[in-house]
C-alpha cells in the first residue's frame, strides 16, 4: 500500500537539499534518484498525483514505471493506484478510449483487493470519459455510483469533486440551470476553502462557463478574468480553462482584440500540458471568432484542425461544433457544396449524440437523483408504520388482560382511560403516516408521469403525420409533444430527403 507518511518523509528529507524556489515535483524527482523498493513507488505514486492535471503527459511516464515497479514487487493495492492515475491521465490529454480502457482496469482491480476508494475513482474516470464523448446518461450512472460510493466512505473533496463532474455532464447537454444549481451545492459546501484552491477555482470557472452559454458575457467575461489572476498565483493548471471563457466571452461582447489574445493564451496553455479536449475547445472558440470577423480562409483551416483532433479524441461534442462551424464558414464563402457537406457532417453527428434513446435514459437516470429522498422518506415512514402497529399490538393485549382479571375493579377504569388515550394517540399516529405515505407515493407517481407523458398509444394520421388530442382536434407532432414535454426541435434533412432532393435538383 502507498502510504502519504512515507512521502510526506521523503519530502522533509531532500528540502533541505534545494533551492528555496524549488516546488515538492522537483523534491520527488530529486528523491527518485536515491529511491527503490517501496519507497520508490510511494514517491512514484505521489509524483504521478502531482502531474496528473498540469502534465499530464509525464504523469502516464511516471505511472508506466510505477505500474511495472508493482507488478515485480506483487503489490497489487499499488498497481490499482498506478492504473487509476494513467486512467486519469489519458482524461487529461483527451484520449477517451484509452482512459476508458484503464478505467475498467482500475475498476476490475480494486473491486478484487475491496479498495472502494479507488472504486470510486474509476466510477469518476468512466463518467469524465463518456461525457466529453456525449454518453451522458451512461456519464450519470457512472456519476452517481462514485458519489454514492464517497458518501459512504465520507470523502468530501471527492464527493464535492463529484457533484461539479455531474454539473459538467449537464452542461454538455445543454441543461445550464441544473448544471449551475450543481455548481453552486459544490460551491456551498466548500465552505471557507482557501482562494488558491484547484477545486474552488474550477467551480467558478464552471459556473461561469454555464452563464456564458446562458448569454450572460459580461458575468462570465468577468469571473474568467477574476480566475486567471488566481491561476496565476496557484500554478494549479487552471488558466488555461480560465482564458477559454474569458475569450469566448470578448469574442460575444465582440471584443475581438481581447478575444484573440485569451484564446492564444488557452490554446497555448492547453498544449504545453498535453490537453487535446482542452485544445480541442480552443481551436473551435479561435475558428468562431475569426468566422465572426470575416478571416474565412484561418477560420477553415482553423476548425478543419480542430475537426480531425476531435474525430482522433472522439468526442463528439465538439466534432459536432466544428462540422457545423464550417459549414457555416463556406456558406458565408459562396462554397454551397462543401457547406452543405458539413451540414450533413453535423446533423449526423448531433443525431449520434442525443437521439430518443439517449434521451429517455438520461431522464430515467435523472430520475433517480429526484426521487432519492423521497425514498427514503418512504422507508422512514413505512418503520414507523410497522411500530405504531407492534404499539397498538401490545397496548390491546394488555387491555383484554385488565379487562378479564379486574373486571371488578374500580382501578381498571381508570387503567383503561389511559390506555385508552394513549390508543387514540397511536391511531391518530398511524392514521397521519398513512396519510403522508399516500401523498408521497401520488408525488411519485406525478413525477413518474411527467417522465412518461408520451407513453401508450397515439392517433396520427398516416398522411400528413399529424397527432389527433384528447379533444379530437388535430395538430402537428411538433406542437403536440412541445406542449407536453419540455422538448425543443431542430429541423434537418434525412438522406432519402436529401437525396430526392438532390435529384430534383439536377433535373
């Protein structure tokens, strides 16, 4: 097992040895140079910690030796630690499907060695992974496992850090107010952390984020603004993310000047640590801004760069936002094929990411988190239910007793009152946690029917597709599922369309 004491001793032991700038990184890499045994992966391990968001890259260097180390020694809680750090690591460069795979590694390990803190940990790595690849609700399965995994072990960095990872799943959905109320339940919970924190600094860099793509440039223009300066200070690897804001920001308030200066900053950055999503981002942000200020040519090549980045990452999202990027970026130039071209790439790919089925999970999924407490409260009350009847059980038995053997008693007249009272109580008890189970279970069931407002059988007609209400009047599908659901549509074109299309056209 990798103990913190024995690096914490490490570190004590090569300060004194170095520069007063010198930062705990360069006290490791100092200290590696002596160590072997256990000692060395102790210092690999907290090395690897170390780099795991600044420099991603070597920190997969440094697992790889730490992993190798641990299977010649048979330490097998080490190697867990080793393949949880690369699975995070390769979330860090953007390589999903490499994360993915040491995720499961991780997952299938530690549940072996019953390691639940590294459990939950995979759980977290699976979510980051899926969400930038547009999985969401296989994203929030993921999420809710981890969290539920870390309350129990009461971990709350972790379970905090969870929290912000579910608010980001609902950001990429595009579902900025529950994202932000995620956000601001980390953010509350944090309490009085210091400014310098990694974890405070990129919950108001995430809420931020979510307020920009609400139309608020200014508040998010601002709060990037407020984070870079602290990023500075910290080293912790956030300005990168802060200048990405900041840029999109100046690039909608049109600030353009601005703009291409904070994204130059980001993309930087993003490179120097080996971020592909991050830059990824970057490069879709650069192109957009270069489109909305007439530079066609540096936009194109711009976006076709952060395209094939994407498609190499894969994910989708921003694959997505560069196809119709593009598309836009040759309409503009005259160039009606290739625009159209990309349309297709981008309906084709948005289709991919959110269609019916994905949809109807994430809402099951969402689901759960609403109905949690209710549960519980559920269960609570059906205990006290089953006691109120053991009273009420007990408390008879004892009156048929009094009445049978001091039946000729005055005493047991006033025995009885008593009990006779305390009955009442037991029933008006049980009568008001009837009554309060009732009413959450008809909560439930609303609930339950917001989610399937859709289901059973609908009339449409087979010619014009419309849908015939509960009234017997007749409406277009649109209109009838935007008045029962809180869908929006988008129209595109399916390829039998657009190839009739196309050939009518040509006649």
């Amino acid at each position: 097992m990798i103990r913190p004491i024995a690096v914490a001793v490490l570190l004590a032991g090569v300060a004194l040895r170095l520069p007063a700038q010198s930062t705990p990184v360069d006290s490791l890499k100092l200290a590696l140079r002596s160590l072997t045994g256990a000692p060395r992966l102790a210092a690999l391990h907290a090395l690897a910690t170390a780099l795991e968001t600044k420099a991603p890259q070597e920190a997969l260097d440094v697992a790889a030796e730490g992993r190798a180390l641990a299977r010649q020694t048979a330490d097998r809680a080490s190697e867990a630690a080793f393949l949880s750090s690369t699975a995070f690591s390769y979330t860090q460069t953007g390589d999903f499907a490499l994360a993915l795979a040491y995720a499961d590694s991780t997952l299938a390990l530690s549940r072996a060695i019953g390691d639940r803190e590294r459990e939950a940990k995979a759980h977290s790595t699976f979510a980051i992974a899926y969400t930038f690849q547009g999985l969401y609700s296989t994203a929030l399965e993921h999420n809710l496992e981890a969290l539920r995994i870390r309350e129990e072990l009461k971990l709350v960095t972790a379970s905090l850090q969870t929290l912000n990872n579910i608010g980001t799943l609902y950001h990429h959905s595009g579902q900025y107010e529950k994202a932000i109320d995620y956000y601001r339940r980390s953010l509350a919970l944090q309490g009085a952390r210091a400014d310098t924190s990694r974890l405070l600094i990129l919950t108001r860099l995430n809420i931020g984020f979510s307020e920009y793509k609400r139309g608020n440039f200014s508040a998010a223009l601002a709060a990037a603004e407020a984070a870079m300066g602290v990023a500075r200070r910290a080293g912790n690897g956030t300005l990168a993310y802060a200048a990405l804001i900041g840029g999109l920001a100046a690039t909608d308030l049109r600030d353009y000047a601005k703009a291409a200066q904070l994204l130059r900053l980001s993309l930087a950055d993003y490179a120097a640590q080996d971020q592909k999503h991050g830059r990824v981002q970057g490069l879709n942000a650069l192109g957009r801004m270069y489109l909305l200020t007439g530079a066609y040519d540096r936009a194109a090549q711009t976006l076709q760069e952060s395209a094939a980045l994407s498609a190499q990452i894969r994910s989708r999202d921003e694959l997505k936002a560069s196809y119709e990027l593009l598309a836009q970026v040759y309409e503009r130039q005259g160039n009606v094929a290739e625009s159209y071209r990309y349309f297709r790439l981008f309906v084709a790919t948005r289709d991919s990411i959110y269609n019916t089925q994905e949809s109807a999970r994430l809402a099951d999924a969402t689901m759960r988190i609403v109905t949690l407490t209710k549960d519980n409260e559920i269960e609570s009350l059906k205990k006290e239910k089953v006691i109120a009847e053991l009273q009420l059980d007990r408390e008879h038995s004892f009156q048929v007793a009094l009445v049978v053997i001091l039946v000729s008693l005055s005493a047991v007249i006033a025995i009885l009152f008593r009990y006779s009272g305390k009955l009442r109580q037991s029933k008006t008890l049980l009568e008001t946690n009837n009554a309060e189970l009732e009413r959450l279970n008809h909560e439930l069931n609303d609930r339950i029917h917001e989610i399937k407002t859709l289901s059973g059988l609908l009339p449409i007609c087979a010619w014009c597709k419309n849908i015939r209400d509960d009234h017997g009047y007749w409406q277009q599908l649109e209109g009838y599922i935007g008045q029962r659901t809180a869908a929006q549509f988008s129209h595109g074109i399916c390829p039998d369309c657009s190839a009739k299309m196309e050939r009518e056209l040509a006649e």
